[in-house]
C-alpha cells in the first residue's frame, strides 16, 4: 500500500487474547500507561523470555497495498493511476510521500462525492486479500513454540508496524492476533476533510522495533530516555522481523545490527530477485514465498530461528542463574 508510496521517494503467551480491549485494562491497571514494569535488579526471576515476531503488512502478509482492494475501486481510481500520481505529486511539491498518499485519498473521494468515514475504513478491511496460510499461522507458530520451548515462561508477540492504515487492518480477520499495531492513521474529527494523525515511514519504522524492545508501547511516553540493556524486557536478539521490500530495509538493518534476525517474503512464484539482493547485502537471514502455511519454506526456516531464540534464552538463563548464584 504506502509501499508503493514510499518507493516514490526513492508460546506461552496468546496474542489472541492481547486485544485492544485488554492492552486497555492493562494499562489502566499501569495508571494508564502501556509501558512494561521495569524488573528490579533483584529480581528472583530471568525476565527475557518473550519472542517478538513483528510484521510488515502491504507485500508481506498481503500481496497488495491494502487500498486497492475497496478503498480506490470504491472512488473509481484505478490503483496504478493513483500512486503514479501520488509520487509525481510528492516530488513536484518536496512533500512526504506517505502524507500525500494520505491526503490524495480522500481528495480523490471527496472529489468523486464519496463520504468515507472511520467505520468504512474499518469495513474495507473485510475485503483485504492475504497470502496462503496467514489466517492459520499465527497458532500454529504459537504451537511449535510451545512445543520447543524447554523452559518455563516463554511467550511469544506479534506485532504490526506498517505504513498502512490503522483503521483498515482494524477491519481485518488477523488484527486480534497482534498484541500491538503500529501504523499510520487519521484524525477524522480535525478537519471537514480527515487529516493524518500518524504517518509511519520507512525509516519511521524503527522507533516501534525500540519501543518493543523497551515495553514503551504507549505512543504518548516518549522512548529517548537511558535505558540499559538489562532493563530491556525484549531484546532484538529475540526479535525477527518479516518484509518484502525496499521500505523494509532500515527496519530489516535495525534489527539485525543489535542481534535480532530478519525474513524477507516475496509472491510465490515471482519477486525473488529483490530477497536474493536482500540476501546477499546481509540484511536478511532467510527468504522464502509468502506462504505461511505450515511446512512451507517460510514457515520451516521461521521455526529455525525460533529455536535458535530458545536456545539462546536457555543459555542466557543459564548464565543468568550462574551470575545469582556468584554472588551469594
């Protein structure tokens, strides 16, 4: 979706049950803050044992931008047409590229006489195409984590950080398995024409893979304060993040860089040669179709690095107790 946009510019833990509804409660319970309660230094227990896996959306888990599948066919714009247009008018103007998909949207609606408000938004949702096997993924993901972990407590996240729109994944049937989302959105009260509240770009991206790692998920807590490395309650290393792209590559390199792992996807059949370059710039660990069902490439080589994670962890552990007990 903004993909396109952009490129103008040149298991223990269910995450099912981490719905908006409940991260609400939580964060009532926290004083209305989201943000993870730091673990003391005494604590009796080894606190990094949550498994993050974070996903891109437009090219990753669906194969097209998410407004072309009702948004734009709903105004009579034909997909192509509009992001060509987009892009020239970002570069005439210097402008953001994601501001002006966002603000040519709903142009193009109100000049086509078509109200979209929040709730249609939502509802178009219901029409968002997704690759193979992505309905069934998150459980069985969940369940061979479940299996391989050999200690105790492990849980495992999804998260969503996309430069689509918030208000169309709400509509989707994945977006209750994603314990956060991260991604653009509008302001439908400011203006008579709906303004951006959030425009999340590719290099914007990377805030919310630190916001993650730190547990400073509340956007109105700012994550620029010291944190040390051993309050950080989920390291990269126990991060992978899934792209396609180009717009994937900061968030891909972030990663990567402070010992997390990286997948790139691609459509079956087609696209490979941007992973393979992806591949051989080091910025990805593996990639594979889009095909998330189980004992696909994608799916096979994801369990690879979930059980690299868990040993990981069990060695830290290991060490964790070891330090304990030195000091005793």
């Amino acid at each position: 979706m903004a993909e396109r946009a952009a490129r103008g510019q040149g298991a223990g833990e269910s995450s099912g049950g981490a719905t908006p509804q409940r991260r609400a409660k939580a964060a009532a319970k926290n004083g209305g803050s989201t943000k993870l309660p730091k673990k003391s230094s005494g604590s009796t227990k080894f606190a990094k044992k949550t498994i993050a896996l974070v996903y891109d959306f437009d090219g990753t888990l669906s194969p097209r931008p998410m407004q072309e599948y009702a948004f734009l066919p709903q105004i009579g714009i034909d997909p192509a047409q509009f992001w060509a247009e987009s892009n020239r008018v970002a570069k005439e103007h210097k402008a953001d590229p994601l501001i002006t998909y966002m603000h040519l949207l709903y142009k193009k609606a109100k000049e086509a006489g078509v109200r979209i408000d929040r709730e249609d938004l939502v509802a178009q949702g219901r029409d968002v195409e997704l690759f193979p096997g992505v309905m069934e993924w998150f459980d069985a993901i969940e369940d061979y984590t479940r299996i391989r972990a050999e200690s105790h407590g492990i849980a495992l996240r999804h998260y969503l950080i996309s430069s689509g729109l918030t208000e169309i994944v709400e509509g989707t049937p994945i977006y209750h398995r994603f314990h956060n989302v991260f991604a653009s959105e509008y302001w439908f009260d400011a203006y008579d024409m709906p303004y951006p509240k959030r425009v999340i770009t590719d290099t914007g991206k990377t805030q919310y893979l630190f916001r993650i790692n730190k547990g400073v998920e509340d956007l109105g807590e700012t994550i620029n304060e010291h944190m040390s490395e051993a309050e950080r309650p989920i390291p990269f290393s126990n991060m992978i993040y899934f792209g396609d792209g180009d717009t994937d590559v900061p968030s891909m390199a972030v990663t990567r860089k402070n010992g997390g792992h990286a997948i790139a996807v691609h459509p079956p059949g087609k696209g490979r040669k941007k992973c393979v370059d992806l591949f051989h710039a080091g910025r990805i660990d593996f990639f594979a179709p889009a095909d998330y069902r189980r004992g696909s490439d994608l799916f096979n080589r994801t369990c690879l690095l979930i059980d690299r994670i868990l040993a990981d962890i069990r060695v830290a552990e290991e060490r964790w107790k070891v330090a304990k007990s030195a000091k005793a």
